[in-house]
C-alpha cells in the first residue's frame, strides 16, 4: 500500500475562489523544498495566473490531468481545470462560485478514489456562501463523509481533529448551534466518536495506545451535579464503556483546566463536548501551524485551521504556514 501511493500527487481544493485559497496555493508551491510533497490544485488555472500575477509572484501555472502533477510540479504549479465559474473577485464572496467549490472538493476526492491521487487537501470555504447557493450539509466535514459513503460505500461518521505538535483536540459534536449540543451529546456518539480517534491514532499517526482526555460539558465538569448532570448520566457512562473495551480514557474533566502545559502531557487527545470547547485552545495554541484533520474517513483529508480571510484576500499577506502544514501532514499520514 504505501509504496503503491508514495509517488501519487495530493490533490489540493481551491477552496472559495473569492478566499485566500488560491495565494495560499500560489506560496505553499514557492516555498517547496527536497522534502515537499507534490501537489495539484483544483482551480481555475486564469485565475491562479491572475493571482501570481496581482501580487508579483513568480509562479508558473501548468494545465495538467492529475497523472501528469508529479511531472510539472518542480517547473510549475500543477492547476487542474474545473467546469464550474470560478473567476472570483478577491474578498468579494458570491453563491454564483458555490458550484465551483463544489466541483474542487467531489473531484480532489474521486482523484483519490480512482488512485490519481494520495490524499485531499483543502482549502477554506465559506459556508454561508454555499449554503446561499442551496448546499445542504454544515460544513467540510460532513461533505467529506457524504462523499464517502458515496464513492467507497457503507457508512461513514467523520470526525474533525484539530492537529498540531503542541494539542490534538476532537469536538464530539461539530457544527451545530452551542444550545443544541447538549440535547445531541449522546452515550453512543461519544463511544462513536472515542473509537474512530483511537483506531486513526492508531492507524494513521502511529501512537499504540493512545490517551483520550474527556472534557466535561459544564463548568467544573458539573461540580458533582450541581451544576449539570450530563457529566453523571451521558459522559462518565459513555467512557465506562471505552475503558472495558480497552481504550485508554480520562475524564470528564473541567475543560478550564486541562489545556495548560502540564496538563497536555498527559493526554494524546482531547475530546471535547462542543466545537469551541476545544477549537479555542487549539487555535490560540497553534494557529499558524494547527492542521484541521478528518478521521473516519477511508482517505486521509486535511486543511488549514483558518477561514477564508476575505478581508486580506488578494493583498499579499496571507501566510501559507497551515497550509503547508497541512500538505506535510497529509503526506505523513499516507507516506
């Protein structure tokens, strides 16, 4: 398996082309080293070439199909043409690109499918904008699971993991309103969710015996009920399971106390009960150089931890640091 992928290119999303995806792209070509890996770029290849042109970047743009990426990647940026428009003004978002988006993100997966490629790497997107458009799922993540279940078949929960040397921090649930994660915080999601880190800890990253960190979800992780009881009655049941099954668990515990130094070398992993319960310590700790990746999938997707930035789009000041972060990780993870 892993000398039959080694030499695949990943295939890269432009994420909204009205973002900072596409100078993000353009910079993580320009700082390739030995060690980079190659990559391609679902885009529209104008585009890019007006990008590099617009901010004085000498980045050369070569039109490929995803098996001839390898070959152009040390001359050029390998662009691989969508259908869809996607000549966007930057920091200028509209549902008119949403097809676009799309099409970057159903193709960069089908390129792993059929073996073009190794592994997905994405770039930001602007759910609004999409959801404008009539896209129907809350975001990356659970597209990507859909896409999954489609194209390899049987059913898929992916799991977003927020990645970086200092803090890895899985959410348990993801995308939905803060006042309905506890009506949605079940016995059997957080099993679900505590396995699928495990097995991919185990899998993809290489830890024998991963450590998993629960969060509690109310402050003090309850106070003993005072002040909730879903630590008693949903999460401290949930890891009496993970424990006779094995896994290597610790919790609830009070989340304002679980992410300092000390702390974090305790743990592999923590899970938390709700996205910013986690993402705001992953993202102050590392946001430069964090890496958003899916577990649970049967390909190895991962992106930068930021947003689109349309504020700074098209400006020259976008750093490609997550980015490249996110190239190097995906290569590891699928050497």
């Amino acid at each position: 398996m892993i000398d039959a992928v080694a030499h695949l290119p990943l295939a890269m999303t432009m994420g909204d082309p009205a973002g900072v995806g596409l100078e993000l792209a353009l910079r993580a070509w320009l700082a390739r080293d030995a060690a980079s890996p190659a990559f391609f770029v679902l885009a529209n290849p104008a585009a890019l070439a007006g990008m590099a042109r617009r901010l004085g970047l000498a980045a050369p743009i070569a039109e490929v199909a995803p098996g001839e990426a390898v070959a152009a990647f040390a001359r050029a940026l390998p662009v691989v043409p969508l259908a869809a428009l996607a000549n966007a003004r930057p920091g200028a978002p509209s549902p008119d690109f949403a097809a676009a988006t799309i099409e970057s993100i159903e193709r960069a997966v089908a390129a792993v499918k059929s073996g073009a490629a190794r592994a997905v790497v994405t770039n930001p997107i602007a759910k609004a904008t999409l959801y404008a458009a009539g896209f129907a799922f809350p975001g990356h993540t659970e597209f990507l699971g859909a896409l999954a279940e489609r194209d390899w078949g049987g059913k898929a929960q992916p799991v977003m993991m927020i990645w970086s040397p200092a803090l890895a921090v899985a959410p348990i649930t993801i995308h939905v309103a803060l006042k309905d994660a506890p009506r949605l915080l079940t016995r059997e999601l957080i099993v679900s969710t505590a396995r699928i880190v495990a097995a991919d800890m185990r899998r993809r990253f290489g830890v024998a015996r991963p450590r998993l960190a629960f969060a509690g979800l109310n402050p003090h992780a309850g106070e003993g009920g005072a002040m909730g009881r879903e630590e008693i009655e949903t999460i401290a049941p949930a890891l009496d399971t993970l424990r006779a099954e094995g896994l290597d668990v610790v919790g609830p515990l009070p989340a304002d106390t679980m992410f300092h130094t000390a702390a974090r070398a305790r743990y592999d992993v923590a899970l938390t009960m709700y996205h910013d319960q986690g993402l705001i310590p992953a993202k102050t700790l590392a946001f430069d150089s964090g890496v958003n990746v899916t577990l649970g999938l049967p390909f190895v997707r991962t992106s930068p931890d930021h947003g689109t930035a349309f504020d700074i789009a098209g400006q020259g000041v976008a750093s490609p640091t997550s980015l490249i972060a996110a190239l190097k990780l995906a290569a590891r993870l699928v050497p």
